[in-house]
C-alpha cells in the first residue's frame, strides 16, 4: 500500500530552532498546507521525528527515528521500513507542495525502487518516492557512516523526475520551494500572498 511520511527531524539551526512545520505561510502551517496537498491522494501519512511527543497533537501517528542522529537518511530509512509499498517522503518545510504533482511523484515510483526530482539545483530527496526495496542500500550507507541523502541512489534503479516534466505542475517556480532560513520565509510569505490575491482575483 502507498503511503507518505513527512519528516520533522532536522534543528532548524538557521530559523533559531524553531518547528518549521509550525510556521505560518498565508493562513495555514507549512504542515497544514502539505497535509492539504496529501490529503488528495487518500493515502495514510506519518510524521517521523526524534521527538515524537511535539507532533502528539497532530492526530496523526508519529514515529521515532529507527535509527537516531542519521539525519535525513535516517528519516528515509524509517519511512521505506514501515510498509509493504512506496512512500513518499517530504521535508517539513516545503509549503508549495500540490496534489497533483504529489500523485505525479507517486505514479513514477511505481516505475523503479526511487522516484526523485531533479531541477538544475540537483536532487530533492526530500521530496520523492520510495520502495522498500531501498533498505538495504540505505542501510548499507549509514552502517558505513555515509550519511549523504543521495549518496545511496547509485545502489537502486532510479526514475529522475526531469525540469520538463516538473514544469507543467510549477507555473510559479515555487513548487519545490523549501524554508531554511528567515529569509525563505519571508519569500515564502510573500508569495503566498501574491498567490492568495491572483486567486481573488480570478482568471484574467
């Protein structure tokens, strides 16, 4: 069965520690807004973290790390080792995500053991799918002390989500936005609100 995690596990360092998650972009959390977007695929979602006990309110099940203080791929590791199918697999901090682009990311892990975006920035990890069929190797890397989110995917088949097939579901150049810093923040604010006003206003 398909399902998603979203990983809430990094410190924040250069937002002052703060939840990203937590943080307001237009009238929703970023968590708020990506659930919005997983909420249209109908399949289960879990948030993984070393401190489960801050997302006890969420409703939703929330898992510790299998293996802690193995950064983001110990996050992945976790999430491809909860179920029998593909998961998808998103940073906490990606308030631009959409259903349809997420169903898009979905169908092509169906394709290989790693569906991944790549964009002239290079990969997005944290924002791909998953097959269980990626334990091993990631587990492999972390037992080596390579802890490299990306640094696996020469061990597995993977299926590159390319710039051409991204474009049609980012008319805005913000889908794979992600918040690391207060002036991501800050960007991200404004464009929501730059969003909220041309949806008022209609098709021109």
């Amino acid at each position: 069965m398909e399902s998603a995690a979203i990983l809430a596990g990094g410190r924040a360092s250069r937002m002052g520690g703060q939840d990203k998650g937590r943080l307001l972009v237009g009238a929703r959390t970023i968590l708020e807004r990506e659930l919005d977007a997983l909420a249209g695929l109908g399949c289960p979602v879990v948030i993984i973290t070393p401190e489960p006990d801050r997302y006890a309110d969420t409703g939703l099940a929330v898992i510790a790390d299998a293996l802690p203080g193995c950064g983001s791929l110990g996050g992945i590791y976790t999430a491809v080792t909860l179920g029998d199918g593909p998961v998808l697999v998103l940073a906490c901090d990606m308030p631009f995500l959409t259903t349809a682009f997420l169903a898009r990311l979905q169908e092509a892990g169906r394709e290989a053991d790693v569906a991944i975006p790549k964009t002239p920035a290079g990969y997005h990890p944290l924002c791909a799918s998953y097959a269980p069929s990626c334990a091993p190797a990631i587990r492999s890397r972390i037992e080596a002390g390579a802890l490299k989110a990306t640094g696996f995917l020469q061990d597995v088949r993977v299926r590159e989500v390319g710039p051409g097939e991204i474009a049609p579901f980012d008319p805005d150049g913000l889908l794979l936005f992600n918040v690391n810093t207060p002036a991501d923040l800050a960007a991200a604010r404004a464009a929501a609100r730059r969003l909220a006003r041309a949806a008022r206003r209609g098709p021109s």
